[in-house]
C-alpha cells in the first residue's frame, strides 16, 4: 500500500484467530482492531471487533495523519446510542511503546460534557509515542476554546479570539505540524484557523487566519445567481501534506456540467441527471499564506492509455443501464458523462495526483475510484470501490501504509464498509 492509500472505517463482523492490537472501553468491555492493506486506488480497510456493544452506529476514522487513526467507536449497548456514549481510541500502525514494530489500540479520555464531532478535531503527531489531539470549540462570538489531550487526562482549555473573520464554521480539521506543531481548522468560507499547539510563548497571537480560494461554482452559490438543480456535488476538500521538506496546503475542488431530467431513474429511484463534462481544480498554497497557485484539468482533455481503457472496459463503469421503461438498450457513456465526487489528492508530496469516486448514475450504488494525473491530464487507473457505494459514504485519504509492517500488522478476514 503506497503512501496515498484511502482506509474508510469499518466494522469486522468476524474475529480473526491471532495477534490483533486490542484494548478495553471505557465500560469494561474488550475490543480489538485490524487493517486490510490494498494498493491504490483500491481501498484499505480498517474492521473493529467490540463484542457486547449492539450498536447498530458504525466505528468512524475521524481524522488520519501518518501512522495515526482517531477512532470513535459506539460502546452503548443501546440500538440507538448518542455520540456521548462513544469511545474514542488512536491505532497506532507502528505499535509504539514497550513493542514499536506491532500495533496498538489506545483508548484515551471523552472530552465529556462535550465530544470529537466530524471535521472539528485532528491529531498532531509529535514523533514516537507522543501525539496531540485538539478541537476547537465555538463558545461565543468571536470566542473559542481549544480543548487538548495528550496521553493523559484533558488539560484545561484556554479561550482565545481568532482575528479577520467575524464567522467561523470548521467543516474539517488538518494537520500542518512543523517545530510549533500547527493544527487548522478549515471554514470552506472563511478561511482556515491556525494554532500553533507547540508554541512555548503563549502571549503572543493565538489564532492566526488565512483566506481560501472559492471555486466559481461556490460563489455563484452564495451569491444566488445563475444556481440552476443540475447534479449535485460534493464540497471542495482541504489537504496539509509535505512537498519538496515544506508543509503545503492543497484545496481541491469538483465542478460539474450537468442539467436534472424530468424524470426518476426506474433502477436508482432517484432523479435522473445528465453530465455533460466535468473539472478538477486543485489549489496549492506553499508558503502557509494567502497566495495561490491553482491547476485544472477537465475531464474530456483527459487522455486514456490503451491498457486503461481496457480497465475501463471491463468494469462496466462506462455502460449505463437503463433509465426509463421505454428505455431496452445499455448506453456507453465517455468519461466526461460520469458522476464524480469526492476530490482526494494524493498526499505523498512527490506526485499532483487526485483520486475522484465515480459512478455511473447519480446514487449509483456501485461505485469506482479513479486516478488522475494532474499535470499530464491522464487517467493512471480504475477500481471498484470494494464496497457498495452509498451517498454518505467518504473514504479518507492517509500515508498509515507507510508505517505499517503486513508482518506484524494482522489483517481481518471479513469487514463491511462503514459510514
């Protein structure tokens, strides 16, 4: 598994016999975890085996960086538990510890009265064991505290004013790193928070802002003009990677040509879209500030190599069953008339690749990950996404396969993809 491999959460329905990283909930009760390797850009899968806990809310990666998963697992024996009666747990890929060569599950402290919530809480690794886990908390206007653990109990937040912006609505956290261990939070309006958690003078600025790029279609969105219902599309994505020994952010964003059909699509049963073309435009930022440097590529400049096309071929991606009754014939539809979402760059730092999920009709339950080089305009390859594919479902892009050892990390016989 190279460097930009995806790993969605999942849950393992089976134990597998053996050596799994295991550790206790906070209610006593055991639970272990595995990781299934895959190559890009099929997807790696991570399996949670917690018996006792009949819940039907899937564990969830809430944030990847290096060979670090921030987990939230359900422990409630209720069928429909609250986010309160979750645990949290890192799984180290390269153990750490008394053994650095295995994996580990640790459970750390919930940040009771409060809990981790999707996009707003991120992990700083800080080399060997030690790692930061932060969220920033809105707690009035203008006003936040930033909530910290590392390896023990909860320090105490601090209150701080973030500066430039009057509104700030985190949609994802990232982690920058660096000698002050910067950690952002990311308004895909506003801009980005910045806090350096490493920071030894603490009477200096706390929160410092950058602006962020908005995409055209974003902007005729806020603005209310020309917004017509065609194909919906996800939102642009935030990514810190090192490139060239720099910290480099990347805003990568999907935009579609596409009109809404007067009618339901008779094997979806969703409303049937026609996609005329679509575009990726990456933005990269290396110096940490508010300049930018952006590439697109569209979709039907994009070039297509005998062997791939075959792959293209062979996975049916690109026959389109039909939509209508009247409809008897299966339609080879190009490349541009796919339904992509969920931009994903490759975060490596040596190449500007973007992996894309395809499908082709909007809520497809099937789905495909794609792999495009952005500098050449080339497709470098397609693979089924290796689950049914649901609208809701993420993958999450991270480098843990650089860290993991398939000697002594143990794989899982049988997962089901998770939310």
């Amino acid at each position: 598994m190279s460097s930009n491999t995806a790993a969605p959460a999942a849950s393992g329905h089976r134990r597998r016999h053996g050596s799994l990283p295991d550790s206790s909930t906070s209610n006593n009760l055991p639970i272990e975890a595995s990781i299934e390797l895959a190559r890009p850009p099929l997807l790696s899968t991570l399996a949670v085996y917690c018996p006792g806990a009949h819940s039907s809310v899937q564990p969830k990666i809430l944030f990847a960086a290096e060979d670090l998963l921030l987990l939230r697992v359900s422990v409630s024996s209720r069928r429909t538990p609250l986010l309160e009666n979750c645990d949290y747990f890192v799984y180290r890929a390269g153990g750490g510890g008394a053994d650095p060569a295995r994996p580990s599950l640790t459970l750390i402290p919930h940040p009771k009265p409060d809990c981790f919530r999707d996009g707003n809480v991120g992990v700083l690794p800080r080399g060997g064991d030690l790692y930061t886990i932060a969220t920033l908390l809105v707690t009035g206007a203008d006003q936040y505290e930033l909530l910290r653990v590392a390896g023990g109990p909860f320090l105490s937040g601090f209150k701080t004013r973030r500066h430039d912006c009057q509104y700030h609505a985190t949609s994802m956290a990232i982690a920058v790193g660096g000698e002050a261990g910067t950690m952002g939070w990311v308004d895909l309006w506003g801009g980005i928070l910045f806090y350096d958690l490493l920071r030894q003078d603490r009477d200096g600025p706390a929160l410092r802002h950058i602006p962020l790029p908005l995409p055209s279609d974003i902007v005729a969105l806020k603005d209310l003009k020309g917004v017509k219902l065609n194909c919906p599309e996800s939102r642009p994505r935030v990514f810190s990677l090192i490139k060239d020994g720099k910290a480099c952010l990347k805003l990568a964003n999907l935009q579609s040509t596409s009109e809404r059909l007067p009618y339901t699509d008779i094997e979806t049963g969703w409303p049937a879209f026609a996609v005329h073309n679509w575009a990726i435009t990456v933005w990269s930022n290396t110096e940490i500030s508010g300049s930018y440097e952006d590439l697109t590529v569209r979709a039907s400049d994009i070039k297509i190599s005998n062997e791939v096309r075959l792959q293209l071929q062979k996975s049916g991606l690109l026959h389109r069953k039909p939509s209508r009754d009247e409809e008897r014939d299966v339609v080879e539809v190009a490349l541009q008339n796919l339904v992509v979402s969920e931009p994903n760059v490759n975060l490596n730092g040596e190449e500007d690749v973007v992996y894309v999920m395809a499908t082709t009709k909007f809520m497809d339950r099937k789905g495909w990950v794609l792999g495009i080089d952005m500098r050449s305009s080339t497709l470098l390859g397609v693979a089924e996404f290796g689950a049914e594919y649901v609208s809701g479902f993420s993958y999450r892009p991270g480098t843990i396969s650089k860290y993991t050892n398939p000697s002594t990390t143990p794989g899982n016989y049988y997962v089901t993809a998770a939310n």
